[in-house]
C-alpha cells in the first residue's frame, strides 16, 4: 500500500507541473556585446523553462547574457521557493548550471586594453563558466516576469568573475 501511495504522490506532483515556457530577456547595458543603444551594448536572448516538479525546473537559453560576453548557450537546474504562502505567484529561485560560448571582445578589452572587434561575439575562443543566476519571478496568468542577478565565472581563456543581470518574460505553451 505505501508503494501505490508513494507512486500516486510522485505521479501528481509531475502532474501539476506547469510544463514548457518560453521567453525572451534585455540585460544590464555595457561595453562589448548586443545591440547598441544609447551608447551601451544591451545583452539579449531567448530562454526556456521546464518544469520537473512545483519547485524544480530545467532552465536554458540561448544569447548573450551579459554585455562582455559572446554569443552563448545555458542550462542549469533552478530550485524555487515560495517565501509567502498567501502569495503563490511569487517565487524566489536559484539555477545553478553551466555556460559555454564564445569569450567575447569584453575579455581582451579588460586584459589587453584593446578592442578586438565585434567579430568576437560569434567567433573567436570559447570559454565554459559555472553561472549562478538568482532572482524572483511573479506569475500571471500563463505570463512570468522574471528579473535576475546574474554572477559568473568564466574558466578560458583565464577565470574571472562576470556580474550582470537580466529583466525577462515567459509564456507557458
């Protein structure tokens, strides 16, 4: 009997999963990778979500995530929380995971004091950097606006800490 019962618990948790969101997010401007405007390079790109369980998901994306940065791929696991009970749209989350991309003009910038061109945003080495993005998100209807801190650390050509941040929108499908 506690087997059926654990089945039947693990078999509607799953089934109250939201299922697959997309979305798309601008960045923190800076100097080096996005479209320009006002003088600053703003990081963009498109997200995905996919809900396991309430309070786990698969998160990726596809852009550049911040500003110093060349055009990238992301996964992590992101782990949410519900800091109110009264308050189910809101939620804190973390999504620890992994980047692999392009190292960007921003590095040679910061260490070679030169510009290497825009060519770099999507040519040029490549890096893998364990990211950490931690933020809330706020759902409405089949909508979640989302606003992000975004700490990374970029392992090639040398490791350094990145910091950016992202305001973004899903829609579940």
């Amino acid at each position: 009997m506690r087997a059926i019962t654990i089945v039947f618990l693990l078999a509607t948790s799953y089934a109250r999963a939201d299922g697959f969101s997309l979305g798309a997010f601008v960045g923190v401007p800076g100097e080096g990778s996005g479209p320009p405007i006002g003088g600053k390079h703003v990081p963009v790109g498109i997200v995905g979500r996919y809900e396991l369980a309430e309070h786990s998901a698969i998160a990726a994306g596809l852009g550049i995530p911040i500003a110093t940065v060349g055009a990238s791929t992301w996964a992590g696991l992101e782990l949410r929380v519900r800091p109110f009970a009264c308050v189910r749209r809101i939620a804190l989350y973390a999504a620890p995971g992994l980047r692999a991309g392009f190292v960007g003009p921003g590095y040679y910038a910061r260490y070679a004091h030169v510009f290497v061109g825009f060519e770099y945003i999507y040519s040029g080495p490549w890096t893998i950097a364990p990211r950490l993005p931690i933020g809330i998100t706020a759902s409405v209807g089949r909508v979640q606006l989302f606003i992000e801190a975004l700490p990374e650390l970029p392992l090639l050509p040398g490791p350094e800490l990145l910091i950016g941040g992202s305001l973004g929108l899903r829609v579940d499908l």
